[in-house]
C-alpha cells in the first residue's frame, strides 16, 4: 500500500474555461498558491476490483474512473483500492480536485512504480483535474503558455503569505467546475474579454509576488477573482455560487483594506471566500472573519509544500 499526501491550492490568478481538444488545457493561465493547513490523504493498493472509499465511504466518480482509464491506455496498472479523505469540505469550492488528483497520482506514481517526475505527475494529474496540476509544487505556481506545464514559481518561505479561509458552506456545489466552464465559454458575452486580459494579469500577479508588492498583488488577484465571477453571473444559466456568508466576508475584507490592513479577497466556484493577507495582518482579519455571523468557522493556513508520499 502507497499513501499520499497533498494540499488544496487557491488561484491568485484563476483560470475558468478549456482550451479545446484533448489534454485538459486551461484557456488561461493561473497562478496559485499551495495550502499548508488543509490536506487530502490517499491510500492506493491492488484490489480485486477498483473501489474508491471517499471520506470513508464507498463511492463512485466517474472522474476518477475515466481518469484510471486514461492511465491504463499508457500504463499496466492493477485494479485499485482508492481511499482518500480530506479534512476539509469536499466539493465546495475549497479545491478537493485538486489535492485529490495530485495525491492520487502520486499515490499511483509510487504504487505501481511508474517513475515519474514531479513535472510528468503534475501533467497526468492535470487530466483529472487542471488545478491539480499545481497541488503537485508548493509555495506559489503557475500554470500558463506556452506549455501548460505547472512550475513552481518561487517557494513558500519567499513570502510568509496567510490564507484564511471563511467557510459559508459545507454543501456541494450546485454545478461542477467542468459544466459551469462549459457554459460559460458557450454563453457569456464577456468570454473573450476574459481570455484576452489573463495573460497581463498573469505576468503582473508574477511581478508583484517577485517583488513582494502586496498592494499590486492584491489589486490584480481581486480584478481576476471578480472577472471570473462575472462571466459566471453573465452565463446561461447564471452561475452564482455566493451566498450571504460570502457577501459579508467580502464587505468586511473591503473594511479592513479601509482600515490600512494588507488583505485581499478571492473565491473560486462555490461560496467560502479567501482572505489572503500578511503574517502580522492576520489575527485581526481571523477575529473580523470569526465575528460574522454567516461564517461557520474560519481556517488559517500558510503557504505549504506540494505532494509527497507518506511512510505507512
Ligand atoms: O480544474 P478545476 O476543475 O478544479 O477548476 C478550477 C477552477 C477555479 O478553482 C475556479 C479556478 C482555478 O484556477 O483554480
């Protein structure tokens, strides 16, 4: 038995659409950074027939499957026996296809003595899911032209960047990244304005962490997250995953940047919203967080590595 471990990542600079044909391409590039606070844990050992144990529960997801068969076109692999849990919510926006495919690889790496390198990892683990792609680095990485390859860009001690997680939810999202993609690059009018603009916000989102230029940083990371969600409410149907939990979180982040706090905001597909911030920035942002009433909890978490397998 192989088990592994990797951490959900938060894109600075998102990604939302495919390039098309096969491959699992973004449309446009990102730019994350890997939780350490948060964890996807995955077992993998020969079975009788594959069999996926998710969060302790016997599953099926027709990711996985499609995705164990599109390894097994290249790769002699066995029937699986996949257990894996997160100690976070799963589906929810927090990235648990992330962490949970670039475990998944590398549990498989491992296992079944594939001999991969980290960068051949990430790329299958890409196919599963594009995210998850980064999960396999840590610190801050990117993942753009020309090769769609993930890299990561500088490690997690070049910046001691906070991430505090105001979760709204713990109920699955409504509809999946990979149709909520779909619709939008098929029906909002905003669509081409959005892969035209990534790559500037891309490069300076780059510069800004290079240079550690939180001001910079956190006027582009916003601009993307609220672009993204603009082609969101702009598709047909309109994708709207906030709820009042996320519109409290993000008035009391705008607050706290009036106050003079180094903090800004960002949410992916579902309704948790990240308040990225400094080291010294963040017990005030964790207690106005922890203050509101239609957050659950609040998580905080630093910048972390990228998968690994575990001795077991
Ligand atoms: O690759 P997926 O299916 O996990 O989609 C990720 C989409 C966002 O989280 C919204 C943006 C991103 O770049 O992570």
């Amino acid at each position: 038995m192989t088990v592994a471990i990797a951490h959900p990542n938060i894109a600075l600079i998102k990604y939302w659409g495919k390039q098309p044909g096969p491959g699992n391409l973004p449309a446009t590039p990102s730019l994350s950074v890997t939780l350490e606070g948060m964890r996807t844990t995955t077992s993998v050992e020969p079975w009788g027939v594959d069999t996926l144990v998710l969060n302790g529960t016997e599953s099926a997801d027709p990711k996985i499957s499609q995705f164990l068969a599109l390894l097994r076109q290249q790769f002699d692999i066995p029937p699986l026996k996949i257990d894996t849990s997160n100690d976070f919510p799963t589906g929810a926006g927090l990235a648990s296809s992330a962490s949970g495919f670039a475990a998944l690889m590398t549990a498989i790496n491992a296992q079944c003595e594939l001999g991969l390198s980290a960068c051949a990892i990430s790329g299958w683990a890409r196919q599963g899911s594009a995210s998850a792609a980064r999960s396999v680095f840590g610190g801050f990485v990117s993942l753009g032209a020309p090769n769609w390859e993930a890299k990561q860009e500088f490690d997690a001690s070049h910046w001691p960047l906070n991430v505090l997680v105001a979760v709204t939810s713990d109920v699955r999202k409504h509809t999946s990244s990979t149709q909520g993609m779909t619709i939008s690059a098929n029906t909002s009018p905003y669509f081409n304005a959005w892969t035209e603009t990534a790559a500037d916000d891309f490069q300076s989102a780059k510069d800004a962490i290079r240079h550690k230029d939180f001001e910079s940083l956190a006027k582009v990371a916003e601009h993307s997250s609220m672009k993204m969600h603009a082609l969101m409410l702009s598709s047909q149907p309109a994708l709207i995953y906030w709820n009042a939990g996320s519109l409290e979180a993000l008035a009391k982040i705008s607050e706290l940047q009036s106050d003079g706090l180094d903090v800004f905001a960002t949410m992916d597909a579902g309704p948790q919203v990240k308040a990225v911030c400094t080291e010294s920035a963040a017990p005030a942002v964790s207690e106005a967080l922890n203050a509101l009433p239609n957050i659950l909890r609040v998580v905080h978490t630093r910048l972390g590595p990228g998968a690994t397998t575990v001795a077991v």
